[in-house]
C-alpha cells in the first residue's frame, strides 16, 4: 500500500464496504472497542478498519502525516480489499479530513465524519459541490478541538450534508455515545446503499 505496512481489521461479505479512519490518538482498535465491527459483522455489513499512517500509536510503517499518502494507502487498501465496490467512509478528526480529501479524488457511497479536522480548507471546498451522496457530520458538544461553526459551515458546503450534535460529548463523541454513533451510522449506511 504505497510502501506502506499497516494493520487492519477485516470482515468480508457482500454489499457495500465501510472503511473506518480512525483519528490522531487512536489505531483501528477503537471501533472495535465500541461494538461497531461486532455490530457490522452481526448484520454482514462488509468493513476495513485500517490503522493510518498518521496515527500516533497506529501499527502502520512508514509514519507521516501527509494527505496524499494517507488518501493512497487508504484508496490502495479499499482496492486490495473490496476491488472495485464504492465504499462509505466513516472518518474521525484527520481521519475525516482523509476522508474527506478521498471523496474528492475517489468514487464514495457517503461519508460518516466525526468531527474532521481541516475540512473547511479551500483545497477541499472547490470539491463539495460535486458530493452527490449523503453526509452525517457527527460534533460533540464540548468538542474543545473542532468547532460548531466550523462543523455547521461545513454542513453549508456539502448538498447532501446533515449536522448531529451529540450533547455533552466531546472531541470524540462516539466513545461518549456509542449506541447513538452505530444508530446513526446504520441510518446513514441504509441511504447510501
């Protein structure tokens, strides 16, 4: 994967995939950690939940932080993975910046953001006029890193985007709210089907 080694969590089936980029602080262990990967193979719902080059304690060589080569890699595991299926990409903090950088350049099904990182750069904003799938933008409410006006402007930009707000959550709402997270996420996964 652009010379890249990294560990990943791996449920083949058929349908369309979800690929999970975790955020900074954090290795594809966190959606197991949260029941996601156990609820996803429950209802055989494909998934990719990769550790990334840029995470601090991910198993992933050689580290940098550099977008294009995280959108690489992640495109180039999605390929060797699930081939050519269009995937939905959840995305936490620069996860969701990847994330949302991929959509840009790659063919997706949604995006399931967690508060992303960097996502109102003018590199990125040129692009969202031509997202034609469905976005949930996920904020915690004591998010102290990402904004509520930067996460509602984003909101403003993507046609197909809606803002949920996780009260008394904080930059990583889905660890605070867990069963709302996979609620949500299943809802967003049945429009972009």
């Amino acid at each position: 994967m652009a010379g890249h080694k990294c560990r990943a969590i791996i449920s083949p089936a058929e349908g369309v995939p979800v690929v999970f980029l975790h955020g900074f602080s954090y290795t594809s262990d966190v959606w197991q950690r949260i029941g996601i990967t156990e609820l996803l193979t429950l209802k055989e719902v494909p998934f990719l939940a990769l550790d990334m080059p840029y995470g601090l304690k991910s198993e992933c060589r050689p580290k940098t932080h550099d977008t294009d080569t995280n959108v690489n890699v992640a495109h180039e595991a999605i390929l060797s993975v699930f081939g050519s299926t269009v995937p939905v990409l959840v995305g936490a903090s620069v996860g969701g910046h990847v994330a949302l950088s991929s959509a840009a350049r790659f063919p997706v099904k949604g995006l399931f953001l967690v508060a992303p990182g960097r996502a109102i750069d003018e590199s990125l904003r040129r692009s969202y006029g031509e997202f034609r799938f469905p976005v949930r933008i996920i904020w915690g409410s004591r998010d102290n890193i990402i904004s509520g006006e930067e996460m509602r402007t984003l909101a403003g930009l993507l046609p197909y985007a809606k803002l949920v707000v996780y009260e008394g959550a904080g930059h990583s709402a889905y660890l605070a709210q867990p069963d709302r997270f996979k609620r949500d996420l299943l809802e967003l996964y049945a429009l972009a089907e």
